[in-house]
C-alpha cells in the first residue's frame, strides 16, 4: 500500500447521536494534516454504488449538535458477501481512497475488519453505536445521549405509573447487551431491570416480584432489556398471569431512543476518537477501532473490537437491587 493522500469517511449501522461530531471530526482534522476527504453516502451500500462526494470543511459546518447523520446510514446485505466487498474495492480504487475510516457497531466494523483483511486495506473504525456493546472502549458514541434520553422518558412514565399505581414494564434498546437497560434503571430509580447478563440461572422476574413491591410505593417500573422473545410484553403478560392483582402497562420506547441532539460527552468522545482515527492512519496503524479507556485514547484491534464480549459490571446489579428497597 503507498502513501495516504485520501480519505474516505462513512457511516454504517443504525444511526446514534454523535455520528456528525465523528464525521466533523475525522473531516477537519484529516485536512487539518493535509488529506484529501471523501464523504461515502449509506454505509457500505454507497461504497459498493459509488455514492460518494469529496468534502471540505465547510461540509461538516454546524453539524455538531445535530442527531442522525448527514452520510446517512443502511444496513447492507450485499457487503457481507466476497462479491459485495470486490464492488466496494474497485470503487476505492476508482475514486482515488487509500483509506477508509468506518463508524458503525459491531456488524459494520466486522464489515471493514473484512475488507481490511481481505484486500490488505488500510481500515480504521470508531465505535458508533447506542447499545456500548464494543469491547475495549469505556463508551461509544450515542450511548450517552441515549440513556439521558430513556431516562427522561422514564421520569415521565413514573409520573402517570404513580397516580394510577401501577407496574409498568419498559422495554429499550441495546440488541443483545443490557448497558442501556442497567443504567438507566438506576439513573431513573427504578425498581428493577431486566438484562441478558444477570447470568444467575433464576428468573428475574420471579426474584423481583418475590421481593416484594413494597406498599408504600406507589408504583413500579422495570426496564426490560429488548429480545425477540422475552421483551416487555412477555414480562407483562406473566405478571397479569401469575400475579392479576396488578394493574400492568407496558411502554416500548422503540426509535426516539436513536435521536435527537448528542449530549457533550458524546460530541467529545466523537471529536477524540476522530482526530485519534487520522492519528492512527498517521502512525501506520491499520485494522483497528479508537476508543477510550480510563480517559485515554486507545487502539483495540478489530478482532477484539467485535470478537470479545464487553463485560458488565456486575456489581451496577447490586447498586439497583440495593437502592430499590
Ligand atoms: O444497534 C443499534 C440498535 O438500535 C439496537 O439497539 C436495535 O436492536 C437495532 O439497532 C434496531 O435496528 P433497526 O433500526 O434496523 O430496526
């Protein structure tokens, strides 16, 4: 591979608050040292259909505090197949890309891992996702502004769970990792959460309503971490079962969780991890995701990024079953 002049930048996944911040950031800083910029539209369905615009500075102007993002965003079939990923190459070289920052979740950056691995390309991706499911990074970008988000949602829901006393069962997102439901319930005081973590073989239902709902409360939230079969609704249709002296809601938050303005965490770890994505291309880095752990700046090779399961604290189950009494 010869020397970066051009850079590509995309954006792949589901959306998440903060991807702009990332794109200003990879954009700016990239010209800054004197690249080339190349703004790749959808994901990886516009680098296979050549959807692509060179970028200035004044392209990433007042995108900051904005939700979204403005390369848009898919979930592309076809990249996952050799034949896909061929197309995509051919376009890089076409337009002149010697190296492509990725921000996206797990499935996009297995997506450049790929790629990277199979055509010896120059790859480097930033943790783009609500769901914090990306090991070696203490957070990702949205996952900030997103648990603000449920929690000001759940604060609202409390409202009307306690004048009509009831349980409300509150479903969120985070695919198949409970960061959003966890911290949230503690952020909003509620009195349980459900996660696909809590590995102690019990049922977390049973366990929550055997420990009572205290009478002095007037109501009860649980925030269930979302699952095709065992979501809010398989929850509340339990509890009218087992338990009908309840009066049982149940509230799916659903995509408003994925919008709005990103939080200044999340525009500053979007800024970090996209001066950091030009730094590392700098050093010769190749193949890995930016992150940052402990407040530093780190680089977590692919194949950790998207291979290893980030852990959950257990001890944050404690805190709520503690503070829920
Ligand atoms: O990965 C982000 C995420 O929001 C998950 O939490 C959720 O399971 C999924 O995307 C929903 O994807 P879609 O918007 O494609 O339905």
């Amino acid at each position: 591979m010869g020397k970066i002049r051009c850079i590509g930048v995309l954006t792949s996944g589901g959306d998440a608050p903060g991807m702009n911040a990332a794109i200003r950031s990879v954009t700016r800083s990239a010209i800054c040292n004197g690249f080339k910029v190349k703004g790749i539209y959808r994901g990886f369905a516009g680098l296979i259909g050549g959807d692509i615009k060179p970028f200035s500075t004044e392209d990433v102007s007042n995108i900051i505090q904005t939700g979204g993002t403005i390369l848009r965003t898919a979930r592309c079939k076809e990249f996952t197949t050799a034949e896909g990923r061929r197309k995509a190459y051919d376009t890089l070289r076409r337009e002149g890309i010697d190296a492509l920052v990725v921000i996206g979740g797990n499935g996009s950056l297995t997506g450049a891992m790929t790629l990277a691995e199979e055509y010896d390309f120059p790859c480097i991706g930033l943790p783009g996702t609500i769901d914090n499911d990306l090991y070696g990074t203490d957070s990702t970008i949205g996952y900030d502004t997103t648990l603000n988000t449920i929690t000001h949602c759940v604060d609202k829901i409390r409202d009307t769970a306690n004048s009509h006393e009831r349980i409300f069962f509150i479903e969120v997102m985070g695919r198949d990792a409970g960061f959003l439901a966890q911290n949230s319930a503690i952020a909003a005081g509620a009195e349980a959460a459900i996660i696909p973590e809590d590995s102690t073989g019990s049922d977390q239902l049973i366990r929550f309503m055997e420990r009572g709902i205290r009478k002095s409360k007037k109501s009860c939230i649980v925030i269930i971490s979302e699952s095709p079969t065992c979501g809010a609704m398989h929850y509340a249709e339990r509890v009218e079962r087992e338990y009908p002296q309840y009066d049982v809601r149940v509230s799916i938050l659903g995509h408003l969780q994925r919008g709005g303005s990103p939080s200044a965490r999340d525009r500053i770890l979007a800024s970090r991890v996209g001066v950091g994505a030009i730094e590392a291309l700098m050093q010769g880095q190749r193949n890995v995701m930016v992150g940052v752990r402990n407040n530093e700046v780190v680089y977590v090779p692919f194949a950790d990024a998207v291979g290893k399961r980030k852990a959950m604290d257990l001890q944050l189950i404690r805190v709520l079953d503690e503070l829920s009494i």
